[in-house]
C-alpha cells in the first residue's frame, strides 16, 4: 500500500463535496449581483460574508486537489507542498506580514 493511500481517498471525496459547494456558491453571488439592478437580494452585509466564505472555500478546494497531487509523489513533495498551502493561508489571513504588500492593501 502506498503512503496515504486511505488519506488520498478520503481527501478526494472531501475536494469534490467542497468543490460542488464553491462553484454553488460563485454562481449564486454571481447571480446576487447581478439581480435588481446590482443591488442583489440579499443585505450587503450577508454579501461581504459570503464573499469572504468563497475566498476561503476556493483556497480550500485548491488545497485540497493539491494535497491528493502531493500525496501520490512521496513525502518531499509533501512537505514542500505543506509549506506553499501555509504560506498562502498567511497571506490569505494576514494580508500584511509581507512589507511590500502593506503599501498595496492601504486604503
């Protein structure tokens, strides 16, 4: 048996049910936004949540193909992997730990 050969499976089911749900929810904001006028249906609020949730779900989905990818080429390539999904769920989460970046984010 290969390393994570169970882990793999169970991730690729976890992917597609997430995938499903992120491409849901695109095209139900897409349809928000585009319904009366740019105004939506739903409050500005719940607008700015879901938005964020479909941030977070994309990087997760992304995550989780890369992970199935990593865990068929060994535990290098893992590990490496491990390192870019942790670095982009800083930047994600912590826009400013970069300095370069914080010029960009000021409004």
């Amino acid at each position: 048996m290969k390393m994570g050969e169970k882990l793999e499976k169970a991730v690729d089911i976890v992917g597609e049910i997430l995938a499903f749900f992120t491409v849901a929810l695109i095209v139900f904001l897409s349809v928000n936004r585009f319904v009366a006028d740019g105004a939506g249906f739903l409050p500005a609020n719940a607008t700015k949540i879901l938005e964020s949730i479909r941030e977070i779900a994309v990087l997760v989905v992304v995550g989780l193909a890369g992970l199935e990818f990593a865990l068929k080429r060994g535990f290098v390539v893992f590990l490496f992997y491990a390192a870019l999904v942790a670095a982009a769920v800083i930047f994600l989460f912590f826009p400013h730990v970069l300095p370069a970046t914080q010029s960009l984010l000021r409004i």
